[in-house]
C-alpha cells in the first residue's frame, strides 16, 4: 500500500535519466472528499422513520431504537453510541486508548457500513467498511500519499487512483494492496507509462512517454525494457528489436535516418556479432563485437535480398 514511483522504477534505467526526488514527501492538510453523495445516494430520505436524527460525518442517521451508550469503557478503549444486546449496533464512535478513533456505522460488535477511521495525526480514512476492515470505496489520506478507491479486506483492489505529494500519480488497477493489471503512471518530471503492472512493477505491454519525446512501445519485466520493442528519438531516430534488462540484446534495426541504418546482432546495448549496414542505397556485411567493427565480407553484394 502506498508504494510511490520512485520505489517502482528505482532500478529502471529510464527513470534514472529524468532524475529522482530524495526529499522526504510531506503533504499539506487536505479536505476529506464527501463520499455521502456516492455512497446510497439514491436512499430516500422521505421514507426513512422520524426519531432523532444523528449527524455523523455530514451524514443523517436515525437511531434504529436501541440503547443509548456514552464514554461505555470496552476493551481497550471507550464507545459512545448505539447499543443492541449489549453489542455495538447502529451509529457510534469508538476512541481506542493509543489514540485511534472511529466514528460511523456498527455491527455486532464490527465497523460495518460507513465511517471514517483516524489512525494518527496524519492517517485517516473515509468509506465503506465490513467485518472490521475497509471494504468498498473510500478515501485513505496518508503523510506521503492519498488513494481514492476500492477496497477489498483493508488492502487496495479494484479500481483505484493514488497520488503522491511530489505530482506523480497512478490511476488504474489494484490487488491486494498493490499495483497490478492496467493503468497508467505520471512520474513526477511530467513521463508517464500506459499499460500492464504485475505486483507495483510496470511488467507486460507498454508505452512509455519521455517528456523529451522519446517513447518506448513494447514489452517490460520488472519496470525494465524486456522482449520486443520499438524505441524512437525525437529527432527520427528508432530501434526496432529485442532487449534484456533494459538494454538492446539479440536481433535488431537502429536506424539513424532513412538512409542510413544498422541491421543485426546486439548484446548489452551494443552490436555485437553480425549485421549488414545500409547507406544511400548500398549494403554490406560485418561482424561487430561490443559496439566496434572488426570485419567486412566482401561477398556481400546483394545482401539486401537475404535480409
């Protein structure tokens, strides 16, 4: 939960190049958003029954007739609110003694329905609950984060959004708690990447935008370029190929320019074993080995037609 993108891409070649914030994230007191009108909007009011009506959250409860418990000592902390067969049942608040507090809806003694939880001075959550545990939509408002969302026994999943307080976001899918399926990640200097997660590492099929205008089409293992990609520069330069960790390996096309390209073996970003060159219409074959030329063949006349 709340993994930033300085932490998915911490080894990615990609994101070293744009810079990485080292400051420590802080963020500013923000309003809790008023989940009330997504959360049973369409509950008429008109028909509910006419006791007391309790506000709790901006939210009108109506006691549900049971009784009524103030500062009650349970556990390890106090309950202020409605009681059923000696259970927390209905609306109330509940103060643990480490500081904690709970203000929303009960049942049989659990969080169940809607309420907002303080963990700390910092932490909070506002939404839906079951069992005890966050589960539906809610908001989770951190020092170093925010995500806006669904939730499955108090761990992210589903559709969600998370923001960090540097810029950066994540608005797509979550599992347990992490990033997973498909979404897309704006990086704190403006990139961004559209397509497949797998376990908060971009891993799968992808587009990765540079605010430089480089852009990455392919595929990713573990937020590193892996299998077949195409990259291209600004200035109509391309790699068209394979790539292992990050880097061109195996058979690819790098193009400066319409007449002037490289066609062939790489390892570890460089050409590395055979290849045929193309310029201004000629061709010829060559051997390379860790980016240097060591050999022409001469019987290669019209290789064009073997390419």
């Amino acid at each position: 939960m709340g993994v930033s993108c300085s932490e998915i891409l911490l080894n990615s070649s990609c994101f070293k190049s744009s810079g990485q914030n080292k400051e420590p994230l802080s963020i500013p007191n923000l309003p809790l958003t008023n989940l009330t009108r997504r959360y049973q909007a369409k509950k008429a009011v008109k028909n509910l029954p006419k006791p007391r009506v309790i506000w709790v959250l901006n939210k009108a409860f109506f006691p549900i007739g049971g009784l009524w418990a103030e500062k009650l000592p349970i556990n390890d902390g106090t309950y202020t609110g409605e009681l059923v067969n000696s259970k927390r049942h209905g609306i109330g608040t509940f103060c643990w003694n480490d500081g904690k507090f709970y203000e929303g809806q009960w049942e049989n003694n659990t969080q169940c329905g809607y309420g907002r939880m303080r963990f700390n001075q910092e932490d909070v959550f506002e939404g839906q609950w079951e069992n005890d545990l966050m589960n539906g939509y809610g908001i989770l408002i951190c020092r170093n984060f925010k995500y806006v969302g669904n939730w499955v026994n108090g761990k992210q999943s589903g559709k969600g959004i998370e923001t960090w307080p540097d810029g950066s976001s994540f608005d797509g899918d979550f599992n347990l708690g992490m990033k997973e399926g498909k979404g897309t990640l704006v990086f704190q200097d403006g990139s961004r990447y559209i397509g497949e997660f797998k376990a908060n590492q971009l891993c799968g099929y992808g587009v990765y935008y540079w605010i430089d205008n480089k852009k990455y089409v392919g595929n990713w293992v573990n937020s590193k370029k892996q299998g077949k990609g195409l990259m291209t520069w600004p200035d109509g330069k391309y790699y068209d190929g394979d790539y292992l960790n990050d880097l061109q390996e195996g058979n690819g096309t790098y193009a400066v320019n319409e007449n002037k390209k490289y066609m062939g073996e790489w390892k570890a970003g460089k050409k590395h074993g055979l290849g045929v060159v193309f310029h201004k219409g000629k061709s010829r074959k060559g051997q390379w080995e860790e980016g240097k030329l060591t050999k022409w063949f001469e019987d290669s006349v019209d290789i064009l037609n073997d390419v």
